[in-house]
C-alpha cells in the first residue's frame, strides 16, 4: 500500500493502472476509519483493480462553531486498517494541498443541499461537493463508494454526478451498526457512556417507525408525533428534526403511500447525531386516512 500527500503522485498512479484498462475504486473519508469506512473499502477492493481511499479532513463543509479542530485524527491507525483490508492508495493530502492559496471555487447542488442537514449546517453541503468533485478529478475513479448512513450527502453527490455527467458510478452502501443498532460514525468517538447508552434511541426510533408503517400507519404527522414522544422520552435526548421524505428529492410526504426516507437528527449531550431508513409501505391494509 503507498500513501501519497501529493495530488501529481496520486494522478500518476491512477493514470498507470487506467493506460492498461484497469478500473479505479474510490473511498472518500475524513478518517478516524470504523467498520461503516471498512466495509466501503472492501466493496472497492472486490469489484475494482485499483482502490484509493482519500483522508482528509474538509475544513470547507464544517461551520465556524463546529468541530474542525477536535475531529478525530489517526493517521497512522487509519493506515494499518486500510492495509487490512487490501486498499492499494492512501491520499492524505495536507489543507494547502488542496486549497492552494488564491482557491476560489464552489460546487453547490441547489435545492437538495438547502434542506434538513442543510438547514441545520449552512454551507456544509457546498464543502462537501467542492471538495468530492475536486477528489472525483484527482482519482478519476470508475467507481466511488458511498455509505447511506449519510444518505442526504449520498442523494447530493449522485445528483452531482447526474447533472455534470461525471463518468463516474456511485455506489450506495448499506449503514454499518454497531449490535445495539447504532450507526456507525466517527463522531460517536464524543459520546460519554451515558450518552453511548442513549444514543441507541434513534435506532430504535426507526424500528419504531419501520413497524408502525408496516402496521398500517400511513399518516406521517402522526408517526412524527410517535417518534417525537418516543425520542423525547430519552432525557439526554433533543430532537433537531424528524423527516418522512421522498427518497429522490428529500421533500417532506404526508401520507405514506410509496417508498420514504425516515431522515433523524438528534442531540445526545453534545454530541449531534443523524440516522435514517428507508421504508416500504407494503402491501398490507393501510390505516384510513384521518386528515
Ligand atoms: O462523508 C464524509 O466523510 C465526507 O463528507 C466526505 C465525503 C469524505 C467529504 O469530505
């Protein structure tokens, strides 16, 4: 495995293995790598020649008053587990690396990037394209891997995809959870052993939510008067928003008669946590509609 700083080394690397056809699978992160990063890295590894995983922490998609500085960083324990799990490219290129003095540029998905995570973290999602889409002509992968546990960031790059017709396919991939169901983030790093134990209620939250549909319950007002007394029921917990969406444009539905996203933003202490489902309707009998 090589670890490259430099954008002209990764470039060179890539453009061997593409001379000869090989396919190049790309695993963006912001390290501080777990089992949800891993699992992305061996999906590369079995369905591409070439897998390129970037670290970088991307001081564009955090606000003024978030954690940039106190984001985890192991570098050298984020080698050791993408060595692991047979990944052939690190690129952890430096801030001045990537942002030269004089960069001037944005990538802004509009509409989709100004909702739900969006309204909470303004700019976030701008820091998220630029920096993806300036990763996509570095590596200029066939294939890049992103986990659906950040599914509003994964609805956001496709559309980027879509709409500059990158050449590039973006592959969805299933959030990792730890047993009692929490999703897998770097961020869980800041939980207390309290707030760990109370963090486990959005999972729970969504299973709520996923039974209650298949029950019947079509009416999204009234599962988010459920989820809202359920989550509230946790005193470390505070909701920031609970959304039934359309998967595709993450607008909000009221009545649940095809597949939604269930989209959840919660503080536990301090720590300000997102998860999310996907639920089918079913075929069973819905219950009438009340409004
Ligand atoms: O999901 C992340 O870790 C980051 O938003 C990404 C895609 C690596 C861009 O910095």
């Amino acid at each position: 495995m090589e670890v490259f700083e430099r954008i002209k080394d990764v470039r060179q690397r890539v453009a061997e293995v593409k001379e000869t056809g090989g396919t190049i699978g790309f695993v963006p992160t912001m390290g501080a790598l777990h089992d949800g990063h891993l699992s992305l890295v061996r999906r590369a590894r079995e369905e591409c020649d070439l897998v390129v995983v970037s670290i970088f922490v991307n001081p564009t998609q955090f606000g003024p008053a978030e954690d940039y500085e106190r984001y985890p960083r192991d570098l050298a324990g984020d080698e050791a587990k993408c060595q692991r799990v047979g990944c052939d490219i690190i690129f952890a290129p430096t801030v001045e690396e990537m942002y030269p003095k004089g960069f001037g540029t944005c990538v802004q998905v509009q509409g989709l990037s100004e909702k739900w995570e969006g309204v909470a973290r303004p700019g976030h999602f701008r820091g998220v394209t630029t920096i993806v889409l300036k990763l996509f002509n570095i590596v200029r992968p066939s294939y890049a891997y992103f986990g659906m546990k950040d599914y509003q960031q994964l609805k956001i790059i496709q559309k980027m995809v879509r709409d500059l017709d990158l050449d590039i396919e973006i592959v969805p991939c299933p959030t990792v959870r730890e047993p009692d169901g929490l999703a897998m983030s770097s961020r869980n790093e800041y939980l207390s052993s309290e707030e760990r134990a109370a963090a486990t209620i959005l999972f729970q939250a969504l299973e709520l939510a996923r039974d209650r549909v298949q029950a019947g319950e079509r009416d999204a007002q009234a599962l988010t008067g459920l989820l809202r007394e359920f989550i509230g029921s946790e005193p470390l917990a505070q909701i920031d928003y609970i959304a039934f969406a359309d998967p595709e444009t993450l607008d909000p539905v009221e009545w649940i008669d095809s597949d939604v996203v269930l989209l959840v933003a919660v503080r536990i202490g301090q720590v300000r946590l997102i998860d999310n489902t996907l639920i089918a309707p079913g075929v069973g009998t819905p219950k009438g509609r009340s409004r």
